[in-house]
C-alpha cells in the first residue's frame, strides 16, 4: 500500500485525466434510474459488456419497476442467464421492482440509505446510481479503484469503505463528482492488474507504485548474410 499523495500531486493528476476526458460516462447502458439500478445491481462478479448485452432486450419490455413486475422472474431469468449468479440476481431484481411500486410510487429514491434498503442493491450499487444519475459526488469503490488508489497513493486503505473516504478527503473538490469514473476507467484499461501499462500512463511521474512496468528493450535488427 503506498501513501497517501500530497494534494499537489492529487490536483495534478485530476487535472491530467480531466483534460484526457473532461465528461467520463459509465459503461452500463440504461434509458432511467430504475434501468440503471437494475444493471449495476446485475453488474456484480459480471463484466458492463455481458449487463448490456443481456439487458438490451430487456429494456425494451421492462423499463419501469411495474413492467419488471409484469414480465415475471422466468422471463426475467431468460433475459439475463448468461449473467453470473443469474437466479438470485432475479430473484432480488424482482423484490426490489415490487418494493419500489409499493413504497416509493415507482420511483427510485434519491437518498444512498433509501437505495441500500432495497434487495441487492449495497453501498457501491447505491453510489453508483447517486453518482450516475443525479450527479451526486459518490464514489463507488469497485476492484479497479481499489487496486488504483493502493498502487498509485491516490486513495489507499485497507478495505474499500476506506478507499472510498481517501478518495472523498484527498481529492479536489472540483474533481470529487467524476473522480470515481476516471478512477475505473484508469484501472479497467491503463492500471490493469496483471501488468499495468505504465509506459502509457498519463500520471507515471506522479504515482507511488515502485513497480512500475517498463518498455520492453528493441528487439536487435536480423543480421543478414552478403
């Protein structure tokens, strides 16, 4: 775990990835809250490309809590099999379609509390639809930020609850809102986990990690014979 960086390095770097990308967008595909609570609730253990794909169709039938309701849970199963943990992922969708018929007047509730109440729907699920929806600065701590905010210095903690209050007592104010999009984002296709891409990484010179990957040296040229 690196330190936690100085604020000038924390300013820096936020400037670098919102001059990259000043308006990063989540992957999930969705048309209303209600669609997007449903596909980060299906997104866990699952990839955003596998959600979107089993959620076009979908989408199409059930965009509100009463026409999940309307669909049923074989239907909905059929839609989303191909997804990790399929039947219980159904199962809640379903509970929670109903709750918000019954206590919200099938809206989705706009307070993270209100949102963890419902079947399957955790802290990060609630941050998530905060952040994405109504623009909320919430920072959902996944995999990705986890892994960043340790290596880098930009976010470290022991667990994710603490990355995600490194994350809201480090960053600049005028970052917090996109900070954990540019946060995924620098994980899912820069900071990997396996071997991360440092060569190509805008923030190199700024980040903690000591083991830091390197360009492969040139291959030599293929002697040929006169």
């Amino acid at each position: 775990m690196a330190r936690q960086l100085p604020y000038h390095a924390m300013v820096e770097i936020f400037r670098r990835f919102r001059d990259a990308e000043p308006e990063p967008k989540g992957e999930l595909e969705h048309v209303n809250a209600f669609t997007l609570l449903v596909a980060v609730a299906l997104s866990a253990q699952a990839t955003d490309a596998g959600v979107n794909k089993a959620t076009r169709a979908l989408f199409q039938v059930a965009d509100t809590p009463q026409k999940m309701l309307d669909l049923g849970e074989e239907r909905l199963v059929e839609h989303i099999r191909t997804i990790g943990l399929f039947r219980n992922k159904a199962k809640n969708v379903m509970k929670l379609s109903r709750l918000l018929v019954e206590e919200y007047g099938g809206e989705v509730p706009s307070s993270r509390a209100a949102l963890q109440s419902l079947p399957g729907v955790g802290r990060k699920t609630a941050n998530v639809v905060l952040n994405m929806w109504w623009g909320f600065p919430a920072q959902a701590v996944d995999t990705h930020i986890f892994r960043v905010g340790n290596r880098s210095g930009i976010a470290p903690g022991r667990d994710v609850d603490a990355v995600e209050r490194a994350i809201e007592d480090n960053v600049p104010a005028e970052f917090q809102r996109h900070a954990h999009h540019w946060l995924i984002l620098h994980g899912r296709y820069t900071c990997v986990a396996r071997k991360p891409k440092c060569p190509a990484c805008l923030i190199r010179d700024l980040c903690a990690f000591e083991d830091k990957t390197v360009e492969p040296p040139p291959k030599p040229a293929k002697r040929t014979q006169a």
